[in-house]
C-alpha cells in the first residue's frame, strides 16, 4: 500500500518525466487543431505556458534527482523486429537534467519575450505551434535512451528550425535560407544516419548505456572501426552545431524570427552536437585521432568564426558567427577530452547568447526592423533595458573576468586545453577570445553609441511589458556570475577532464585569459571607439579586401558553390536531354496527342455518344457475324 | 401453319428495337428521344416474353415486369430532366446541354 | 392466332415508324399508345394476357398519361412542329437509320442462323405461375423493383423542382442562337412542382 502510494506521488520523476515532453506536444495539437481561430493573446500563452508548465516540470524533476539519482523509464516498445526493440524510453541523468534545463528554462523566457517580439504579426498561432513542437522534439533528443529515439529528436528539430528560418515565408530569400539550413544539416544527419548503423551492426544495439558499455570490450583505442563510427558521429555533430566546413547555413538562418535565433540558433539546437558528442564520450575515448580532429575543427571554427563576425554589418550575422565560434569552443573543449566543460560552457552560452539575441529583437523591434549596424547607432539612452542587456551579455560572451559567466566556461575551456598539453588549441582559443572582445565591443559601440544613422533609430520606441523585460532581466542575471554558481551534475555520467587533477599553472593562465579578454576589449574601445580613423583602413587595398573576404565568411559559400553546386547542376544540365529521358518524353508527348484527340470526341451532346456506341454494337456484333459464318 | 416461330417473334423485337434506335440517334427533340427510349424498352420486353411464352418458362414474365418497372423510373426521371431542359434553356433540343464536352 | 400475331406485328411496327417520322410530339406520342397496344395485342396473341394487361395498364395508361401530360404543360405548338420538319432532313436521319438497319440486319442474321426450332403455340403461363415464381424463388427482383421505383420517385421530385435549384439561370456562354434568353427573370409556374414523380 505505502509503495503504491509512492509510486503515484507526483514527486516521483518515472510519473513526472514523460510531462516534459508530452507539455510542449499538447500545448502543439492544441495550437495546431485551432485552426487559426485562436487570438494572439490565447495563442501566445498557449505556446508560452506549456513551456512553462515544462520548465516547472523539470524543476520537480531537478529536486527529485537531487534526492534520488538518475531515473531510467521506459513507456512502450516502439518497433519490435527480432532482437531489436528501441523503445520509447526515457533517461535522465546528469547531462539530460542539464540539458533539459536549458530547453525549458532559457525556452520559456524566449517564448515569453516572443509574445512581446511577435505582436502584430500574422500567423502567430503557427509561430507558437512550430516552437512548442521544437522544444517537445529536442526534450526527446536529450531525453531517449537509445539513439533511435535520439535521431527522431535530432530530425524533429531540425524540421521545426526549417520551419522557422522559413517563417517569413513571403519572401523568396527566406525560404531558401531554410533550405539551404535543412539541406546542409541533413548532409550531417546522413553521417549520423550511417554511425548509428555502424555501431548497430557492429554492437547489435543503439542503447546509449549498452553501447558505452559494449564499444571499450569489441575495441581497442585506436581501433579503425571505431575510428571511423566516431568520425561518423563528428560529421553529424558538426552538421548540426554548424562547424566548419557546415556551417554556412548558420548565418543564413537567421532569417527566421529572432527569437528563433535565439532559442533553435544559439541555445538548444545548434548544441545538439555537443550533446551528442559529450553523450558518446565512450566512443571517443576510444578514438583519439576522432576527438583530436573534433578539437581541431572546433579551433579552426572558431577562429573562422572570430574573423568573420569582425566584418558583419547585421547585429544578428554578428551574433550568428560568434554562436559559430562559441560553438567551436565547446568542440575545442571536447576535443581535449574536457566534456563536462564543454557543457558547463554550453549551458553559459546558452544563457548570454539567449540574452544577447533577445536584446538584439528588442533592438530589432525598437528600431522599426532595422537591424544593420551601419544604420543604428546612439540606442542607449532610449533602449536601456537591451543596452544593458548587450553589456551584460557582451561581458560574457568576451569572458570579462570574475563577474561574468562566460568568464568561468571559457578559462574553464583554456586551462582544460593546456592540461592536455595541446598548445595549439590553447593558442587558438586565446586569439579566438582576442577575437571575441573585439567584434562584441564592436558591435556594442556600432549600435548603442555614437549618432544615430538613421530615422529608425532616431524614433526608437522604448519597449514596455513583462513579457518584454522579464526574460531580458532574468537571463542578465543567469549571465554574470550567479549563471556559473550552477554546477551541472555532470560527475557520475562524464569522465573528468584532463585539468581536474591538476592545478599547476592555472593561475597564470587564468591571468593570461583574463588579460587577453581586458586586452582585447581596451583594444576594442580604441579601435572603434575612440580612434575610428583606423577604420578606413578597411576601405582600400588590402584592407578592402580583408574586409570583403571576412564579411563573406572566408568566401566558403563561393567555394561550396563553385566545387559542389555548379559541377551538380552542370551535371543535371548535361543529363537532362539523354537519350532515354527522349523515349519517355516522346511517349508522354503520344499520349498527349492521343489525349486531345480522345477529348475532341466529347462533344457533350448526348446524340453523338449514342451514335458511336451503337456503332461500336454493330461492329462487334457484324464481327461476331462473319466469324460465326466462317466456322 | 400451327403456331409462331420463335424467329419470328425475336425479329419483330429487333425491328421495334432498332427503329427506337434510330429514333434515338436522329431525333434532337428530347421528347422524341425519351419516346425511343419507351420503345426499344417495350422491345427488349418483348423480346423476354416471346422466349418465355417460346421455353414455356414463367421467368420471361418475371424479367417483363423488371423491364416495365425500368420503363416506369425511367420515363419519371426522363420527363423530370426534359422539364429542367426546357426550364432552362426554353427548348428542348439535346444538343444545347452540351456544357460537359472535352 | 398466327394471323392475329402478324397482324397487330405489322400495326407495331407501322406505329412505331409513325412515332419516329411524325413531327407533332402529341401525334407521336398518340403513334406510341397504338405502337404499345398493338405490342399488348401480340402478348395476347402469343399466349401471355397477364403481359398484355400489365403492358396496357402500365404502359399504354400510366407512362403515355404521362408523357401526354408533360406536352401539354409545355405547350408546345406549331413552332415545335415546324422545327421538327427542319431536323428532319435525310442528311440528319440517313445515316443513323443506314447504322440501325445493319445493326437490325446482323440481328435477324445471327437470329435465323441461331436454329432455334422453338414454336410458340399459346397458352399454358398462367398469371398463377409468375405470381409463384415472383413470390417464391425470385422475391428479391420484387424488391428490387420497389427499391428503383422509390429512388426514381425521389429523383424525379427532386430533379423535377424548379425555382430553388437554379432561378433563372445565368445564359450559358455558348447558348446556340435562336434559343430565347432566361435572362430576363421570367416568373415560374409554381404549378410544375414535381410533376414528374406523380405518377410512378
């Protein structure tokens, strides 16, 4: 009886664990059966209180884990073929309490901030649909306990965040923007596709555990099969986190609303590969070539990144490039093997890039959808909720030392780095963080200050409401240093990293980093601040064209273009009048023919049809005549 | 001369059943038409009776009935149709409901 | 008998040509009643009065009634006679009757090549006998029929209203010339109201 009653207590996670996700699915149906006949108003807290109701489920969840540990539920079998059964099935264990966290948490301050970014729009209803399917989809990515489960997720999110890039679907260029989005991101999900398969043939299940169990007794490190399933996972990983050489579609996405950018674009999908990797730490482990590679990419990444959000006139594209090269952080981090890093730097960056992304809306919306930089300009005195959002943010995102969260994630990431002896990465993460501050005081200084560079900007409208300064103050604060007392409970389910044994030298980097990030933004104040003369370096000669190459990305859209698009279509042009695509066309042309002159025969009047059938009686019956006088 | 031939009796049918056929095809007046169409009926009944009455089995009968039944629906829904012709386009020339051609 | 057979064959066939030839709808459908009657009289003649008396009840009486009824509500008068001569040039009928006539031709052809030998001498089918047959073993054709007639009723009350269907219906485009236009809202007879299913 006493065990009955507990195993109904609301407390207990195994009955709370399926509402996570089953929230954000009916707060779906709902939006998505109303047909449009729901108000803004009912819309909107629809979508927002589902994700509410969520968050609020995850913080049960939280204190639960904290007094019972990882839970483990599954719900049905979902397909039964011989011996393998994937089934619904649920885990939550540090990572996924973590992750999950981050979906409804920072997802419900940006549903609440969309009711106040969306006004006015129309389809808002659709808008909320594609959100609260998006969160139910990622809560699935993270929760299920076997891959398949997991890549139902990993497909469902990147459907809802086609969805909305393409959300303005009015204009052409936003519609291929999405698909531009889902076409390089299913490239990554192919790769998955064939890891998955490779670690099913080879393993004879997708069972996270069992496989992390099973892959260190069927390989040695090193082993090439291995290699090659991390290698796989890596590509899957990178297409959806938008590494290089992924990662053109990022920055295009942003043509989706911004808080889409903010939700699916920084904080929780683009991620998923961190996830993913961290989540297959035990693949890696065993794949030394795989995880250096992934530390490599992400280096590379990010110092890419780095350059090109230097030259981006957009306050979004900033944004975007700088998710980009966050991103590459946290890759970095797994690359040294520093997985509970990475996603302590995961969950930071979600919450500064979430609060950046949301200021840069309010600026958006203030300003009347302007949101070139060139254009704004002198924004502080009237938005000064997003302005000191920016520096909040700002602070974090460049890691200004002690008070911001940022600052705790990336050191975090360089001292990681340099316990694991790999001086190039550790170098590549300090010009990446010279990097940082710059294009952040950059863009701060470009919008908030100096003259306003346009009538939009000069009739600003200061934006008021709960739903509009809430999410901002709250996610301000998550982002100064009150965001890294949170300590994922990552201990029980990732190996530690290579600099948590150790402490020597620490310091000094600490210093290093922490002089770097003050450098660079001292360096970012004169530049463009004080001294803006050097600027026009940017206009002529070699500057020019640095600034032309950095503005696009390195040029690797060109490059894609040129070696992958136009070989493809050629190809397609070449193949399109082949000599049996000629037969069919001529036979479709007959039957075209034979078509009009059949419809020529329907003349409507009923005289000329009882005609022809009675002539096609006597002919059959004349026919059947003559062959009876022939026998 | 005892009793009608068999043939004879069909031949009678396919001469009344032809002429409502070629009623049928040349006749514009949808009147006329219906009108064809009550006698090729009338003669496929006929036909039913002469090989009932010829086979000395009841069923022919039976099958007359069908047809005279048929016959009865038929020219309701006909004349029906013949009214909202005429309704709508003040004559009752079939060629004019041509609207379905290809 | 045989001659009685031939006879009222000859009287069907000459009123049935009647029927087809005549211009006038009401002596058309006069030629009709004669045409059914004498086909009544052939009943008799083979043997087969229930036939006969069904066929003039039904036939001669109900759907002649009815056909008499509806060209008189329509009142059409020397107009419809004088169009109908003007349809009825050789160039309009020679080639359906050229397409029946070998279509009659192939049918008696496969007929007498048929050897058939089966000679009818009357008598002997009683009204008893189909009532049994109709009763017993073929019941559900009894059914049948009734499930028809109720939906013949059905659709004729149904496609026989006019005024709530279509009021005075837009001039399709490619209305012949000649044709009167509707457009101009004439009133409608409230009087034509299911006409149609009356009788069935």
């Amino acid at each position: 009886m006493m065990e009955h009653a507990t195993t109904l207590s609301i407390a207990q996670p195994t009955t709370l664990l399926p509402l996570t996700f089953l929230l954000p699915l009916v707060g779906t149906l709902i939006l998505a059966f109303s047909r449009g006949q729901l108000s803004y108003r009912a819309s909107a807290t629809v979508g927002t209180a589902s994700i509410g109701l969520a968050a609020l489920t995850t913080a049960a969840l939280a204190l639960g884990f904290a007094a019972a540990g990882p839970q483990q539920l599954t719900l049905w079998t979902w397909i039964a073929v011989g011996d393998f059964t994937p089934g619904i099935s649920l885990a939550l264990d540090g990572l996924s309490l973590t992750m999950l966290g981050v979906i409804t948490g920072v997802g419900f301050f940006i549903h609440l901030f969309a009711a106040w970014y969306m006004r006015g729009e129309d389809g808002i209803t659709r808008f909320y649909t594609y959100m609260n399917l998006f969160v139910f989809s990622m809560v699935l990515l993270v929760l299920g306990d076997n891959l398949l489960l997991l890549f139902l997720g990993w497909e469902g999110v990147g459907l809802c965040s086609y969805l909305l890039i393409g959300y303005y679907y009015t204009h052409s260029a936003n519609g291929w923007a999405g698909f531009k989005a889902f076409v390089i991101t299913r490239i990554g999900d192919v790769f998955l596709a064939l890891g998955m398969f490779l670690l099913f043939t080879r393993l004879g299940t997708l069972n996270i555990a069992e496989i992390l169990e099973l892959a260190p007794q069927a390989w040695q490190a090193g082993d090439t099969t291995v290699e090659l399933a991390a290698f796989l996972l890596l590509g899957g990983a990178m297409g959806k986190s938008a590494q290089l050489p992924l990662h053109t579609w990022l920055a295009d996405a942003m043509a989706g609303p911004t808080p889409v950018s903010a939700l699916i674009h920084a904080a929780t999908m683009v991620t998923a590969g961190v996830y993913l990797i961290a989540r297959m730490h035990g693949i890696f482990e065993l794949a030394p070539t795989a995880l250096y590679v992934t530390g490599v990419i992400g280096a590379l990444t990010l110092l890419m990144a780095g350059f090109a959000a230097l030259a981006q006139t957009d306050i979004k594209r900033v944004l975007a490039y700088s998710t980009m090269s966050q991103i590459g952080y946290m890759f970095l981090a797994l690359g040294v093997g520093a997985y509970d890093t990475a996603i302590f730097h995961l969950m930071t960056h979600a919450f500064f890039k979430a609060l950046l992304f949301l200021s840069a809306g309010a600026v958006i919306i203030s300003c009347h959808h302007e949101q070139d930089m060139r254009r704004l300009g002198g924004l502080w005195r009237k938005l000064p909720l997003p302005y000191a959002g920016f520096m909040v943010g700002g602070a974090a995102l460049a890691a200004l030392p002690l008070i911001s969260a940022g600052f705790y994630s990336k050191d975090e990431i360089l001292w990681q780095a340099l316990a694991a002896d790999q001086q190039g990465l550790l170098i590549a993460g300090l010009v990446g963080a010279l990097l940082t501050s710059l294009y952040t005081l950059r863009l701060i200084i470009g919008t908030f200050h100096g003259t306003a560079k346009s009538d939009n900007a000069r009739h600003a409208e200061t934006g008021r409401g709960l739903a509009h300064g809430l999410p901002l103050v709250v996610l301000a604060g998550l982002s100064t240093f009150v965001g890294a007392w949170i300590t994922p409970p990552l201990a029980e389910v990732l190996p530690a990293g290579p600099g948590d044994a150790t402490h020597v030298g620490h310091s000094s980097l600490e210093l290093l980093a922490a002089a770097t990030a003050l450098g660079g933004m001292a360096l970012g104040v004169w530049l463009f601040g004080l001294r803006r003369g050097w600027l026009r370096l940017a206009n002529r000669g070699p500057g020019a064209g640095l600034w032309h190459l950095w503005h696009h990305a390195w040029g690797f859209d060109l490059v894609f273009d040129w070696t992958l698009v136009r070989p493809y279509r050629l190809t397609v042009w070449l193949l399109k009048s082949d000599l049996f695509d000629g037969l069919f066309r001529l036979l479709a042309r007959l039957v075209r023919l034979l078509h009009l002159g059949l419809s020529r025969t329907q003349s409507g009047r009923v005289r000329g049809y009882a005609i022809t059938m009675v002539a096609g009686v006597a002919l059959i019956l004349l026919s059947l005549a003559l062959v009876i006088q022939g026998t | 001369m005892n009793g009608v031939p068999m043939e004879h009796g069909l031949v009678l049918a396919a001469v009344l059943f032809a002429l409502g056929l070629g009623g049928l095809m040349f006749r514009r007046n949808m009147i006329f038409v219906l009108m064809s169409l009550e006698v090729m009926l009338n003669a496929a009944g006929l036909a039913f009776i002469v090989a009932g009455t010829g086979w000395q089995q009841p069923e022919g009968q039976a099958m007359f009935l069908l047809v005279i039944t048929l016959a009865a629906a038929e020219a309701s829904v006909g004349l029906a149709l013949l009214i909202q012709l005429y309704h709508r386009f003040r004559t009752l020339n079939l060629d004019v409901a041509s609207r379905m051609r290809g | 008998m045989e001659l009685a057979f031939y006879l009222s064959a000859l009287m069907a066939v000459l009123a049935t040509l009647g029927v087809m030839t005549n211009p006038n709808p009401v002596h058309a459908v006069l030629y009709l009643v004669v045409s059914l009657l004498a086909v009544a009289l052939v009943f008799f003649a083979l043997g087969a009065p229930f036939a006969g008396a069904l066929e003039i009840i039904v036939y001669a009486g109900a759907i002649m009634v009815l056909f008499v009824f509806v060209v008189m509500m329509l009142n059409l008068g020397q107009a419809t006679v004088d169009q109908e001569r003007q349809w009825l040039q050789p160039r309009t009928w020679l080639g359906p009757s050229v397409l029946a006539t070998v279509l009659l031709l192939t049918l008696v052809s496969l007929l007498w090549r048929g050897d058939i030998q089966a000679v009818i001498e009357g008598g002997g089918l009683t009204a008893r006998g189909v009532g049994t047959l109709l009763y017993g073993p073929w019941l559900l054709l009894v059914e049948l029929g009734a499930l028809l007639l109720l939906a013949a009723l059905v659709t004729a009350s149904h496609v026989g209203r006019i005024g709530k269907v279509a009021a005075p219906s837009p001039a399709p485009r490619d209305l012949p010339t000649g044709a009167s236009t509707p457009a101009n809202g004439q009133a409608h007879q409230p009087s034509t109201n299911g006409v149609a299913g009356e009788d069935v």
